[in-house]
C-alpha cells in the first residue's frame, strides 16, 4: 500500500509535509471530486496516510536516524519512574476523521484570507503597472493551489467579485485568472458562485476575452486618439503640442462619446487613457493661451499703452472665465435641481420625468413667455398713465409672479441633452444682452431676459426634434441652431468661443457697444469658428497620419 500511495502523490517517501503538500496539490489540478470520485478518494487516502506515516516518523526518530527508522523503527525506553507511552499506530489504524483532524491541529498554518491575496495584487498593480501585476500572479497561485478543496468556492467568488469590481483590469490577468478558476468553460461555475455572480462574470469576461469585432464607425472616431498616443510614444515635442492645439477637439470628443471600454477595445490601456486625458486638457490650456495672446495684441494695437492693454485683457479673462463657470453651474442646477432627499428618492427626478412629457416644451416656453408679460405689468403699474389694458393681480404681485413663473419655464422648458443646456447657460448673457439693447425702446431688461430665453429654449427644441421647425421657419433661429451644432461636432469651449470673440469686441471697445455690430460679431464668430476649425482637423489629421 505505501508504494501505491507515493506513486499516486508522485513523489519519492519522505518526511517532509511541504513536499507531500505540493505533491498533493499538484495532483488535484488534473484529479476533482467532480470529475472522478474514486480517483479523488484515492488521492486524498494517499496524501492523508503519507501525512501521517511522515508525521509519525519524525516523532518516532531523532533526525540523524530518520532513514533508519522508516525500515525498522524501535521506540527508545522509558524511565522505570514513568510509564511508557505505547508508540504511534500506523496511518492504518486511524479514522481517516481523526487524521483530518490531527492535521489541522499540529501541521495547518492560519488559514490564508482572500483578500490578503487580492489586496497584493492590486497594491502591486497600482503602484508598479500592469508587469509587476503578472509577476505577482504566480507566487499567489501557488497560495491558492495549498488551498483545501473546501475553500476554492470562497475564493473563486471573492476574485470574481474582484474582478467585476475593478473592470480596468488588464486582459492578460483576467486571462490567467480565469484559467485557474475556470468561470467560463466549467460547469460548476454557476453551483459555486450562484447564478446571479456567474452570469455577470460571464457577460463580462465573455466581452473583455472574446470580444466582437469593433464596429467601422468607432474604429473611425478613435483613430485620432490612436494615432496621437503613438506620437506622444515617439517623441517630437514642438509637432506634437503643435497638433495637439489644433485637435483638442476633436480628441476630447472622441474620449467623451468612446469611453474607457471602447478605448481599451481599440488598443488604449487605462495608463495610455490617462496619458491621453492629461494631454486633451493640455491642449486646452493651450487653446485659452493662445486666444490670450491674441487678445492681447488686439489690445496692444488699438491703445498702444501695455499697462491699459494689459488691463483689457484681464478684464476679458475674467468676464469670459466667469461667463463659463456660471454656466456649468447653472446648467447642472437646473437640470439635476438641488440635492433634496427623501430617504433614498431625489426629489429632482420628477423633473427629469417631467421634461419627456407630450406637451414640452410647449408648456414651458407658454410659461416664459408669460412671465415676460407679467414683467411688463409690474414695470406699468395701473397708477401710470399708460394703463396697460389687462390688470388681473395687484400691483405688488406681479413680479414676485414673474420670477415664479420665469423659473418654472426655464426648469419645464431646459434641453435634455446636458451639453444642450450648457450651451444655453453659457450663451444666455450673451442673448440676453442683445435682447435688452434691442428691446429698449420698448420694453424694461425683466421683459426682454425672459424672451431671450424663451428664443434660445425654442432653437433648442429644434436642434433637439422636439418641435418642428423647416425651411424659413429655422431662420431666426439659426445662431441658436449653429451654435448647437458647434457643440455637437466639437465640444462645449468650441460653442462658447463665439462668446469670447463677443467678450473680446466689448473689453476692448472703448465707446458704447452698438446692438447691430455685437450681434454680427457674434454672427461671424460662429461661421468663422465653423469654417477655421474643420480647416484645422482636415490638415492636422493629414499631418498625424503622415507622421504615424
């Protein structure tokens, strides 16, 4: 029997319980319960009598005369004073229960955690790169394979959880993790993990591992990101950040409408993915210098005096810099609402909901529109002599009932696309400047700001298809439609630089600002902005794919 059991462990007799352990747990790769369980049980009687026999000899014998003892092993006598202790039965004579036992009690080390081993892992990862990870990978297997058989579902479901967790894992290691684990191509996946843990890791890694082919259209859209990273990998300093003014955005609409997935399925890891976000915001920052400079020379030209030049140019990067900050705000606060809670329920959400009802924005540019008359009420009050012809509020209610009315609509009437609403929020001084210069003949600024939002709301619902508008009726609202459009090609800043060119005319003017001519400038700004920056990606593509 003692042969049998060694050639079953593959190995030659010895008493060292490392090397038994090994022996054992190299076996059970290729021999389960499940898939044999005659040749499971053998194993596990063999490694549990050579246990034994091993522990039993050194106990039995001093070191120097271990070898001897395994022939004929001869208990040393005792004291006359002490009764002898009857020497160790053979590994036959145990239950195979008290075997398991006295293993656990003398020989097992602390129980291993998993998440000692994934906190490794992932502490090498992050600090050392995605080779220090794979590097990592075989020491813990090896802790993993010393794992008794009664904890392999323990830690198969605290790494598949791992993985799903932290999905910027490399593919490499999810490769090996499933092939030590076997989540895709094992049958007992699902009776370890439960059906709800193995279809998301199968869905998941299904997709990661064995993907479908990149669709023609995202290939497209990512080559300008695929190219650039491989000329940031090659070096040239003045064409890269050259390139890099001219594409900024291009790139950052690629990253925001792809996103990490998709990058990832195009070649890009995680740290090429950052190296790309830090330069996309480089290249902005360049952008906002460049313009700065500009700027600055317009002023020089037209006062000549560096310090009053100087002057103008902060007084545009402050109007200007302000103009978007307010906007991101704004938008965020009109579309999300403020952060009320209920318990687990955001009372904003009705709001969301509300916005995809049938009759908007109808309902809300009716309630703008209103407001607007309401201002007017309030700036004519019945103690005037031009008495407007309608009086259905006392006097001091109606603009307390403007502004109620003013909020509701710009909430009910907001664009659903978020980029929409940013471009809205940030050009809305800018038409509501133009507005009240237009309209004050007429009207008073709280009459001619809601009009203005109401014109800039409705030109969203058209570019968005919510209301329909074709052929002449798009006309008046074609700043609105084009400055839209900017932002779907490009980005947010491209939107908005009509609005700096409009900031610029009005810091550095010197007289009055003339309705007509800021209006046309801001006209200009946008075709210009249009036909300079689709000029620009035609030759820096060309450019990157020369030197690529």
């Amino acid at each position: 029997m003692w042969e049998q059991d060694w050639a079953l462990l593959g190995i030659e007799p010895t008493t060292e319980l490392g090397a038994i352990k090994k022996a054992y747990a190299l076996k059970l790769k290729t021999t389960r319960p499940d898939d044999d369980a005659e040749a499971y049980q053998a194993l596990r009687g063999a490694y549990e009598r050579a246990q034994q026999w091993a522990k039993w000899q050194r106990e039995q014998a001093p070191p120097a005369e271990a070898l001897t003892a395994e022939l004929d092993p001869v208990p040393e006598p005792t004291p006359a004073t002490t009764p002898a202790e009857p020497p160790a039965p053979p590994a036959e004579a145990l239950p195979a229960a008290d075997v398991v036992a006295a293993e656990v009690a003398r020989d097992e080390p602390t129980p291993v955690q998993p998440r000692q081993l994934i906190d490794t892992l992932e502490l090498r990862w992050r600090r050392e790169g995605t080779a220090a990870l794979l590097q990592a990978w075989p020491a813990v297997r090896h802790e993993l394979d010393l794992q008794p058989l009664s904890r392999q579902a323990e830690f198969s479901a605290a790494f598949a959880q791992w993985a799903l967790q932290l999905p910027t894992l490399p593919d490499e290691f999810l490769k090996a993790l499933d092939a030590h684990f076997g989540w895709l191509n094992d049958f007992r996946t699902e009776r370890q993990l439960g059906s709800a843990l193995t279809q998301a890791l199968q869905a998941h890694f299904g997709e990661r591992l064995y993907p479908a082919p990149v669709p023609e259209a995202v290939c497209e859209l990512g080559e300008p990101l695929q190219r650039f990273h491989a000329l940031q990998q090659a070096g040239g300093w003045w064409r890269l950040h050259l390139l890099l003014l001219l594409l900024q955005p291009t790139l950052a609409r690629a990253q925001l409408l792809l996103g990490a997935d998709w990058l990832r399925r195009l070649g890009l890891d995680l740290h090429a993915q950052q190296g790309l976000t830090r330069l996309v915001k480089r290249g902005q920052w360049l952008r906002v210098g460049s313009a700065s400079a500009l700027c600055l020379a317009a002023a020089l030209a037209l006062h000549g005096d560096p310090i009053i030049a100087t002057a103008h140019l902060l007084g545009w990067l402050l109007g200007t810099g302000g103009v978007v900050l307010a906007a991101l705000f704004v938008a965020m606060l009109v579309r999300v609402g403020p952060a009320l809670t209920h318990g687990q329920r955001r009372l904003a959400l009705p709001l969301e909901r509300w916005r995809q009802h049938p009759m908007q924005p109808a309902l809300g540019l009716a309630w703008l529109v209103f407001a607007a008359w309401l201002a007017w009420m309030a700036d004519t009050p019945a103690t005037q002599p031009a008495t407007p012809p309608l009086s259905l509020l006392p006097d001091w209610l109606y603009e307390p009932a403007a502004w109620a009315f003013g909020i509701a609509g710009l909430a009910m009437a907001w664009p659903l696309a978020p980029l929409h609403g940013w471009v809205v929020a940030g050009l809305a001084p800018l038409v509501g400047a133009l507005f009240t210069l237009a309209l004050a003949p007429w009207v008073a600024p709280g009459t001619a700001v809601p009009l203005a939002l109401a014109w800039m709301l409705l030109g969203a619902a058209v570019h968005e298809e919510r209301v329909r508008a074709t052929g002449l009726a798009q006309w008046p609202l074609r700043p609105m439609l084009n400055s839209l459009a900017l932002s779907q090609r490009w980005t947010f800043m491209v939107a908005l630089t009509p609005l700096a060119v409009c900031s610029a005319y009005v810091a550095l003017a010197d007289g009055p600002v003339r309705t007509g001519t800021l209006f046309l400038t801001w006209v200009f700004a946008i075709l210009g902005t249009a036909w300079l920056q689709g000029k620009a990606d035609d030759w820096a593509l060309g450019q990157l794919r020369r030197a690529t």
